[in-house]
C-alpha cells in the first residue's frame, strides 16, 4: 500500500509524480516511450531474436525502413500527449478541471476505487473512437499512418498520425474534467497504457495457451488479438478489454484458432 509519506515524498514527486512544466511532461512521456518500446525491442528482436523467432505471431519481421517510420511518426505522438496535459494542468484552464492535491483529500477508498474506473473509461473511449476511425471517410485522414505498420514491432505503441495523437490524447481532455483525479492516477494511466501499448504491438504472445477461451482471458486483450486487426485492418477494436467487440459482434471469428495457432508452435 502507499504510505502518505511515500507519497507526499518532495523528492520523487519533483520530477516523475509532479512536473511542472511542458519540458518536464515531455521528458516523462518520452522516456516511457523510449525506455520501455527499446527495452522490449531489445529483447525480442535483438537478444532473444533467434532463440523465440519460432513464436513470432507473425513471422517474418519487418525492415529497417519499417522501424524509422515508427520512430519518427512516435515522436510528434510524444509531443501531443505532453502538450495535452500541459495545457490543462499548467495555465488557467486547470481551474475548470477536476484535477485535485493530496492523493487521500477525497478519501483513500476513493483513491483506490478510481483506478479501474479509468481503464474502463479509456477502454470504452478508445473502442469507440478507433471503430470510427475505421469509416472509410475518415480511414486515411487519421488511421493509415497507424496501419502502415501491418506487421507491428514495439516502435508502432504510438505511431499515429498528427489528428489520431489528438483524438488519442482526448481521453486526458475528458478525463480530468469529468472525474476528480490527482498526480497519482495520471501517472499510473500514462505508465500502464503505455506498457499495454507495447504489448499490444510487440509481435508476441505472452499470455498462456487457452488464455484466450478461459473465463478471464476472453475479456481481455491480447497481443495475437491486436496483430491480427493489423494484419486484416478489421475487426478487434478494443484496448485493454474485449467486452465492446464481444458485445457489438466486431472480434474476429479467426481470433481463438489464431492464438492456439500461436501458442502451440514447437520450437
């Protein structure tokens, strides 16, 4: 659990738990994105390459060309998801927010509760957002950029376009004026998000065998689940969860067989 002390501690809070500035959010966010797509990166595709390759969901990998186009499309991502916060939280705006001090001021079972309620939110925004990005009107304008990555490595997590990083970055905008939420609940937002993302986009399956029919794993988003919609740019939508394509008929009916395909490859 977190102590009171631990989370009022000036010294973490200076830079990771409490930035100040656009710079400060920037850093943060780039770091994350830096640190974990290039330690994942580093791992599957240099270190472990020839040892997993046989598990690869998809495997072939993609080229050199394939990673720069990633990278570089990632970096204007980073700067609208530092740039979003900043302006709500750093100028008069953050006013009409409901963004509050003192992670325990409402109460600690309000501090814990909101947690999963956000990833909720997100999911459920994110679904929406993405299926609608899917219309053929909208498709080029704001999702190819994301799609040209049919065979996704790490660096894709936030490949996006400039108008889909904007929609993508609406869930801040939405978030912090509709629900009370502090320093804290943002931090681990932006950290599991991220880490979800480069999962998601990471080119294997860590998630065991039958994972994806047990009564748990059928609601939860997978790496195979999430190559797939890449691959075939129809079709599983959702985020951290599976319950909206569950729900409205869009996962795909070659899901389950593809991630038993997967995880029962033999070295």
């Amino acid at each position: 659990m977190i102590s009171q002390t631990f989370i009022t501690n000036p010294m973490l809070c200076n830079f990771t738990i409490n930035p100040t500035t656009f710079s400060d959010f920037l850093v943060l966010i780039s770091l994350r994105y830096f640190l974990l797509a290039g330690f994942a990166f580093f791992i599957c595709y240099v270190w472990l390459r020839k040892k997993i390759t046989y598990a690869k969901i998809q495997p072939a990998f993609p080229k050199a060309a394939d990673y720069r186009r990633e990278l570089l499309n990632s970096l204007t991502t980073v700067i609208i998801f530092a740039l979003v916060p900043s302006l709500l939280l750093l100028t008069p705006l953050r006013q009409y927010t409901q963004f509050y001090t003192g992670a325990y001021s409402l109460g600690k079972g309000y501090f814990w509760f909101i947690f999963p309620v956000i990833f909720l939110i997100h999911d459920t925004y994110f679904y929406f957002i993405h299926r609608l990005m899917h219309h053929p009107r909208l498709f080029n304008f704001f999702h190819l950029t994301h799609h040209r990555s049919t065979n996704p490595s790490p660096w894709a997590a936030f490949a996006f376009s400039i108008p889909e990083a904007i929609l993508e970055a609406g869930i801040v905008v939405v978030l912090l004026f509709c629900i009370p939420l502090c320093k804290w609940h943002l931090f681990v937002f932006f950290l599991v998000l991220m880490i979800y993302n480069v999962y998601g986009h990471l080119g294997w399956e860590l998630y065991p065998k039958g994972f994806s029919k047990n009564f748990i794993g059928k609601w939860i988003n997978t790496s195979v689940n999430h190559n797939l919609h890449h691959r075939y740019f129809k079709g599983n939508y959702g985020l951290y969860f599976l319950w909206w394509d569950r729900w409205l008929g869009t996962i795909r009916n070659d899901y389950d067989e593809q991630f038993e395909e997967v995880k029962n490859r033999i070295k």
